[in-house]
C-alpha cells in the first residue's frame, strides 16, 4: 500500500479563522471596598491573576488576587486606589505578572512592573519574562566552587562568598546596610547587578545611587524601585521583579549579584496582603504565607549550569533582636550570614560586621587550606580578646598569664585596623590574603613588618564625598 501524506491545513485559512474568531474578555464588577482590599463578582481568576479596574471617573488602576472569600476573588492594589466605588468594572488582563528584561536595561531605574521611574524611555531590544518563576530543581545546581570578588576585606577574607551563594545581612536600623550594599555593587567581578530596593524612604533612592552606588556601579545594574508609600501588593512584587531579572540575566550565562534591600520589608507587606486576605495571624501577626513565601523567594538565587546568581538579603532586626522570626527564619534557608553591630559602629569602625557573629558556610570549600589556616587563626585572636575583654578593660589581667591572651591583646588593633575600610575602597582578593597573613604570621616566617609596603595599596575608586563610610539605613 502506498503511503499517502496527511493532508496539513492551509497556513492561510488558519489565519483567515483566527481573525474571525470571536474572543471575549473575563470581566466583573467591584462588590466591596475595605482597606486594601477589593473583593469583586460577576468573575473569577486564580490567585496571582492581574485585573484591571476602571472607576466611573475613567480611572484605571491594576490590582492582584491574593485570595477568594467563598467565590469572590479579593484583590490587592498594585497602584493607588482613586475613585472607586462598588459597581466599577474589573476585567482581567493576565494570570501572572510579565515584564520586559534585557542587557540594555543595566543603568536604568524601573518599578515593579518595569516600567522606567527615570523619566527614559525603555529600550526596545528587550524580552518578556515571567515575574514569578519556580526555582532550579536541586539536580540542575552544580556544586558553588568559585570564590566571588567583593572588593570588602572582611569578606573576603574571613567569611569568603562563593558566585551563587546566598548570604543575608543582619541589622538593626541605621547601623550600615545601604552602605555595605554600595561597596559590594561597587567592588564586586560580577558581570551584572540587580538591586532590589523594597519599602525604603523615597529620599534614599537618589541617595543610595548617588552616594553609595556611584557612577561605576550603577552602569551596570539594574535597580527595581517600590518605595514605603506603596501598596503591599507592589512592594512584594519589587521582590519578584528583581529576582526575574537576575534570572534572565544568569540564564544567558552571566554570574549576577542580586542585593535586595529588604527582605523583611517583603515579608512586611505580605503580612498586608495576608491578614487582608483572611489569613490568621502567627507568630509576631506574620500569617503563614509569610514562611511560605520566603523560601521560595531565596530558592530561586543560586548557581546553575548557565550562570549564577550570587545573593545578599538585608534582614532588618526590630528591636536588634536577631531571634525574631523573619530573621530566624531565613538564618535556617540561606547559606551564610552577616552580622552589623550597632557596638562597631558606635566606634566608628566601618564596616561594622561582626566577625563572631558572622558565617560563611561555603567557605572552607572555596579558598585554599592555607588561606582558611590564616582566616581561623585571626578569628581565634578576636574570639580569645572577647571572652577576656572585661579582665582586660579592667586592668585585672597580667600580660604573661596566658600567651594565647597575649598574642590576641597584640592582635586586636592591628586586625581591626586590616577589618577597617573606607567605603571608597575596594580591594582585590590576593592583596587581602596578602596582608592578613603577614599579620598573623609569626615572626620567625614572615620576619618583615606587618604591612608590605611592597604590595600595591587598595584601588580608590568613586570617593563618597564627606566622611566617608557614614552609615545609613
């Protein structure tokens, strides 16, 4: 029997019946208003969905279902509610939250939605991705091996990141986040920057790129906007927006930092949409969704077979209270932590990570056996300084009672002062491990000073104009 080929349909007729098919739009009326919440009827979407609603003044605003109650979708505002009033029409226009992301993007500021904030218009050689993606499954993440620059000595050193490896950084208010967060954009080797900047003042903004971020490090990154005056919906979506563009930057091969500033002003705002939701409030009133969205959130950084993305979360401690349950909680999900004290920078010692207090989990398998030698050997010194820095301030310790105490009272200003570093500094890796090991090298190794003066010094670059490290939140 020959065999007769399928008989495939006419490109053209297809079209022909795309265009007379009749389509229709999902629509429904707004039932009920109350805080920041708007529950509708005549409609239903799933959760995620985004609709827009148009108040009889003409007025078009988006919102997104973040629950039902019975039948009835209750959205959440991603702009200002004006106007509206029970009867207004909502119609759906999405199941999820797109944007548009390219390498052209890098030097612009955008909000939520990725819309430009800077007054310019947005490039047109840009794709669309989806705001919320799952995360990697944990076969395609290869092992982190690869130590990542931050140009900070601290870090470098004595608690090493790895590119795809997620550290949170701990604070309590005003203490040197921001700060922290513009040398590491600064004195980063990433190929890429996204900055997340969730609930912050609206004067920081201009701030933060102007002061902390300067020219160099804003020509490369990307920074998603979502101010405190903002509806919760929007806030937590910066969150998403930021994490989607670093991901389409690291599926094109690239190794991104991803630094957003903060998570617990996310996990803030979906306690909002939460309790307005109907959730039951938990522990500190945070609703389940909270703990249910956080892993999700950090999960979604890491490295894969592409690229890479290396994140640091800004965990704001009410109170300075490193228990409470936003940071407890993602002390448990990230791979390491940074600890600012209000105590170091009282002192004026910039910037204030308390070495202690700190931790990086992946270091001991990304820098060389003499190198993590030398970082717990000084770590020893500080730790040994600690338990009898109260003999000591007192006058109640005699030099020659224990040499280890001794050899840490030697130590102590000249590892403060190699932990200290001005925030228009950044330094390479090799010069840090340089200088720390002739600190803590005894003199029979390393006969010369403690300082090379041989060695190049640190590479000044964008010089923060005034006193340089001044912290701010």
């Amino acid at each position: 029997m020959d065999f007769e080929p399928p008989i495939l349909p006419d490109p053209s007729g297809n079209r022909r019946l795309i265009q007379q098919a009749v389509t229709y739009e999902v629509r429904g009326r707004v039932s009920a208003v109350a805080g920041e919440s708007v529950e509708i009827e005549g409609m239903t979407a799933p959760i995620g969905s985004i609709c827009e609603l148009k108040s009889q003044d003409g007025v078009i605003s988006r919102s997104r279902v973040i629950g039902f109650r019975g039948v009835r979708p209750i959205l959440a505002p991603l702009e200002r509610l004006n106007a509206l009033a029970a009867g207004d029409t909502v119609r759906l226009v999405d199941t999820t939250l797109k944007l548009r992301v390219g390498p052209s993007l890098c030097g612009r500021v955008i909000d939520a939605f990725g819309r430009p904030v800077d007054g310019k218009p947005l490039p047109k050689d840009l794709m669309m991705v989806d705001a919320e993606k799952e995360p990697p499954e944990s076969l395609e993440r290869p092992s982190i091996d690869k130590p990542l620059q931050t140009g900070i000595r601290a870090i470098d050193t004595m608690l090493t990141c790895g590119q795809g490896q997620r550290l949170g950084i701990f604070a309590g208010s005003g203490v040197g986040k921001s700060t922290l967060l513009g040398m590491l954009a600064r004195g980063s080797n990433a190929d890429r920057i996204v900055i997340g900047m969730v609930g912050e003042r609206g004067r920081e903004v201009q701030e933060f790129l102007d002061r902390a971020l300067g020219e160099a490090g804003f020509a490369r990154s990307v920074v998603v906007v979502a101010t405190s005056d903002r509806p919760a919906a929007q806030r937590v979506s910066a969150a998403w927006t930021a994490t989607a563009i670093a991901e389409a930057y690291r599926d094109q091969g690239e190794n991104v930092l991803l630094l957003l500033d903060s998570v617990t002003r996310f996990a803030m705002a979906q306690r909002e949409l939460g309790l307005a939701a109907g959730e039951p409030p938990t522990t500190r009133g945070y609703p389940p969704s909270v703990f249910n969205l956080l892993p999700r959130l950090v999960e979604r950084a890491g490295r894969t077979k592409r690229g890479s993305i290396t994140a640091f979360y800004t965990v704001l401690v009410e109170g300075d209270d490193h228990n409470e349950p936003i940071a407890d909680t993602l002390r448990g999900l990230l791979d390491g932590h940074l600890v600012l004290s209000r105590d170091l920078a009282a002192k004026a010692h910039w910037p204030p990570i308390d070495i202690l207090q700190s931790l990086s989990r992946l270091q001991p398998h990304l820098v060389s056996r003499e190198s993590l030698q030398v970082a717990t050997i000084a770590r020893q010194h500080l730790s040994e300084y600690h338990r009898h820095a109260d003999l000591i301030s007192i006058g109640a310790y005699r030099q020659g009672s224990d040499p280890r105490v001794d050899a840490a009272i030697a130590m102590r200003e000249p590892l403060n002062m190699f932990l200290r570093q001005e925030a228009s500094q950044i330094t390479t890796v090799e010069h840090s491990n340089r200088m720390l090991a002739q600190l803590v090298s005894p003199p029979a190794v390393n006969p010369q000073a403690n300082v090379d003066n041989s060695a190049p010094p640190p590479v000044a670059v964008n010089k923060v104009e005034g006193s340089p490290g001044i912290a701010t939140n």
